[in-house]
C-alpha cells in the first residue's frame, strides 16, 4: 500500500490524541489535575465563608487550579505542534506500508519501521495511528486516509495492520 500526503496539523493533532490516550500515565495526569482543580476551588468557596471570609486567599487557590487544567489541556496541542513544525516543511511524503513494515520517505528524511516496533495500532475517522509496544508511550507513526489513491485502499490497509498489529 502506498500514501501519499502532506502535513495536516489537525491529523498531527488526532495522532498525538490517540498517542496520548493509549498511555497509562496521560489519563492519570488528566484526572489529577481536574482534580487539583475541584480541591483549589473548594478551597477557595471555603475562605469566602464566614465568620472571616478573606476574597484575597481565596483567588490564589482558584488561578492554580485553573492553570493545572489549561496546562494538561494544552500538552496534546503543544506536543502536536512541535511535530507538525519538524514535519510540516518536510513537504510531500510518501509512506509504503507492506509485509515488512513501514517505510516513510520525505524531502530530508526516509525512515523504515519493522512491525516488531510498532505491533498496536488505532483507527481514528482520518488516520491509522501505529504505536510502539511501551505503554509509557513515545513512539507513533501515522497513515492518513487522505493519502490513499482509492478510499476502497482503508480496507486493504485495514486487513494489512490486523495481520501483523493488534488493535489498540
């Protein structure tokens, strides 16, 4: 199977999504800091009561809290738009997808990956999302859907990585 595409940052974005929710850690960094957030704002409804409510002490708590979510909300599109900017002046690229592997050639770089280092992958509804074996999660490759020459292509692709990866 051969793709062939450009950088999208939307589909660098869902791939790092993806990434991220096959991990073990993001989830828990998540729910922590949604959780920091509850504690903070608690915290703050707490030094407004009376008998001595103190408005100055309560507003500290509530900007940390807030500053904990939008931190863990903007590590997907920060991660994904430092990568988009490596790859986005790449150009075109080319992906071959066979028995062996993967094989990713672009203006400056070609890169092959046997499927030993990339045995789980996930579909989304524009991209297959290939992950290395380590839940602590680093390593992804990315095939859009766009880069296929025939939409009837998703299915053959689709049949190729249920043969040598399991669905994440």
């Amino acid at each position: 199977m051969e793709l062939a595409y450009s950088a999208d940052f939307g589909e660098v974005r869902e791939a790092v999504r993806a990434r991220l929710r096959a991990t073990r850690w993001w989830p828990l960094l998540r729910w922590t800091a949604y959780g920091a957030c509850a504690l903070a704002v608690l915290v703050s409804v707490l030094a407004l009561l009376p008998p001595a409510p103190e408005p100055g002490t309560a507003v500290l708590p509530a900007v940390l809290g807030a500053v904990a979510v939008t931190c863990a909300e903007l590590i997907p599109w920060a991660t994904a738009r430092s990568i988009y900017r490596l790859i986005g002046t790449q150009g075109e690229a080319r992906a071959v997808v066979d028995e062996d592997g993967g094989r990713w050639t672009s203006r400056d770089t070609e890169t092959t990956i046997r499927w030993a280092l990339l045995p789980r992958y996930v579909e989304t509804p524009r991209l297959f999302v290939l992950f290395t074996d380590r839940t602590s999660g680093t390593g992804f490759a990315y095939l859009p859907k766009r880069g296929l020459a025939d939409p009837a292509d998703a299915d053959r692709l689709r049949a190729l990585l249920d043969r040598h990866a399991a669905r994440a």
